[in-house]
C-alpha cells in the first residue's frame, strides 16, 4: 500500500522540481543508488521496471526506502498495463509512470488514490488524461517536442502540470529552457544516473551531481 498520497507526492514533485529515473538488477546497488540521490536531496525516485524479475528489485529497494530513507517517494515506470500498476501498487509504490496514455491503468490507480504519470505526446491525449484525474502528465520523449511544446501547451491551459522525460540534462541552459517553458517537474535518468556512474560505482559523485542539479532548478526557477 502506498506510504503517500498522490497530492502529497505532487507537492514533492513541485518543491524538489526533478524525478530521478532508475534501473539496474543489482539490488544491492540499487540501495547504493537510492542513498546517494537522497543524500544529495532528491526525495522522489522512479525505478524503471524494465528487466526481468523487476518486481522483486523494486520490493526491495521500497523496503529499504521505507526503514532507512525517511521521505523518501518511490515510484515505478515503464508500466504498460492495469494488471502490472495494480502489482506495483500491491508492493508499496507511490506513483505509477506509464510511456503511454492507458485508460486500464488510471482506473485501477484512481481506485486506490496512488498518483499515475501518463506518457501523451499530444493535446488531445494531455485533455484525455485531465480528463481521467492526471494530476502531473509525462511528456514523452521530451527530445522529440521540446520546451517550445510545453510553452505552447500552457498557453490556453495554464493548469496543466507537465512532466518532461527524455532530452533532460543536468545542464543549467537545459533546464531553465524546461522550466521558464512551465514545466513543474523534470524527469531524469541516464543524463543524471550515467552508465559511467554505474560502472565505477561513483556514488560521491552521484550525491554531488544530484544536488548541484537541485541547486540549478532551484536557480532557473527563481
């Protein structure tokens, strides 16, 4: 069962402005992983369940959150389907992110009051989403759109909440591009949590780069 209620989960997304993306088999490092974002400040974690077996990673790594990261929220992306978001939600996730906008999966987390991201690449697919109870909508991939999608989007529909993922980096131009556009979040994976970082097992340097990436939103924001 979730820990957090979806407003308390994007009012978190609004204060801290980012959602780190993550996958990686290793249990173990991904605990490494998990204490370096928040010992950097991030308070929001989206763990990507993209291999096999990711479903007893993610256990896991929620248990470990839940007793020694006090705050912090985590989520699962690359959900396709009710079935998978109802299982997640069954092993304490907070938030469900989706690549596309599925109907079957704002039923089953609209039903539990657990805060669902849908991926939606038009306007039509963004209304659609609103109109189904999505508090933050995924725009993806933020390469192909760009901030001048966003711009565009809050325009006639300043309401809408906006969160890009794919094309975000931790470089200060980048991000005062995406959120001087409107966005409230911005979600990051690689570009934050490189493969470099990864292999050499750098976890100083993860917590370092995390909170140099929150220092810059809260920069560009001000």
């Amino acid at each position: 069962m979730a820990q957090y209620s979806r407003i308390e989960v994007v009012q978190v997304m609004q204060e801290t402005g980012m959602v780190p993306l993550f996958y990686h088999p290793d249990v173990e490092l991904g605990k490494k992983v998990l204490r370096a974002c928040y010992d950097g400040g991030a308070r929001l974690m989206e763990f990507t369940a993209r291999g096999d077996f990711a479903f007893e990673v993610f256990s896991e790594l929620n248990k470990f959150a839940i007793k020694e990261l006090p705050g912090m929220i985590m989520g699962v992306g690359s959900i396709t389907d009710g079935a998978a978001a109802s299982m997640y939600m069954q092993m304490g996730a907070n938030f469900i992110v989706t690549p596309s906008l599925r109907e079957d999966i704002a039923m089953v987390c609209n039903r539990r009051k657990v805060l669902w991201s849908p991926g939606c690449g038009s306007l039509r697919e963004i209304n659609r989403a609103e109109e189904l109870g999505c508090e933050v909508v995924k725009l993806f991939p933020g390469s192909t759109y760009g901030p001048g999608f966003v711009k565009a989007i809050k325009g006639p529909q300043p309401w809408t909440s906006i969160m890009p993922t794919g094309g975000v980096s931790t470089e200060e131009s980048n991000l005062r591009a995406w959120f001087d556009a409107g966005v409230t979040c911005v979600g990051m994976g690689s570009k934050l949590i490189s493969k470099t970082i990864l292999e050499k097992q750098d976890f100083k340097g993860l917590e370092q780069l995390v909170k140099s990436t929150l220092t810059t939103i809260q920069k560009v924001r001000a």
